[in-house]
C-alpha cells in the first residue's frame, strides 16, 4: 500500500470514528437527561480551561513562581480583572491590561 493511499485510509477510518462517537450524542433514539450539577459545570468549563492556560503565563517566569511584585503580566492581569468587574465586556479590560502591561515592560523594563 502506498503512502497516500495509506494516508486517504487513516483519515476515512477517523472520520467514521469521529462521526459514530459525535453521532451517538447527537442523534439519540430518545431524550437524554443530563445531570443539573453537569449542566453547571459544563457552562463554567470554558473558564476553567481559559484559567489553565493563563494562569502559568501570569504566574511563573522561567517555570518558577514568581518572587517578586514587580511584574507586567502580573499587573496587567490585575488592572484587566479589575477592570472587568468593574465594566464587563471584553475590549474594556484587554486595553485596561495592556494600558498598563506595556509601560511597565518596555518603559521600565519589568
């Protein structure tokens, strides 16, 4: 067998697993009920997730925590948070962090 036809044959195979295990949600012969603490948790998984990547960004430099205050991420997310309970929306405390992350990083070189 060939490499391309190989190649056509592995993504045929997963096609046909990812549409029998989508389709077994998707398209069930009777009402499936969902758990109402599921139902809560699934509607905070996109934050959660979303803390999980930035959380390491904003917290450790060099894979070490950090030691000091004086850091621009840091700031910048705490000026972004901050902004975000204040107003909401999500242009109003991306530019908040940024107003601030980058003065501290290229002008005082945190």
């Amino acid at each position: 067998m060939s490499d391309t036809a190989g190649t056509a044959l592995a993504i045929l195979g997963l096609a046909l697993v990812t549409l029998i295990a989508r389709g077994s949600f998707l398209f069930p012969e009777r009402a499936v009920k969902v758990p109402e603490a599921l139902l809560r948790a699934l509607q905070v998984a996109p934050l959660a997730a979303l803390v999980a990547v930035l959380a390491p960004e904003i917290a450790l430099v060099d894979g070490h925590l950090l030691d000091t205050w004086r850091s621009a991420r840091l700031a910048g997310a705490l000026a972004a948070t901050a902004c975000y309970a204040w107003r909401g929306g999500v242009l109003a405390p991306l530019t908040a962090g940024l107003a601030l992350y980058l003065p501290l990083r290229l002008g005082l070189g945190w």
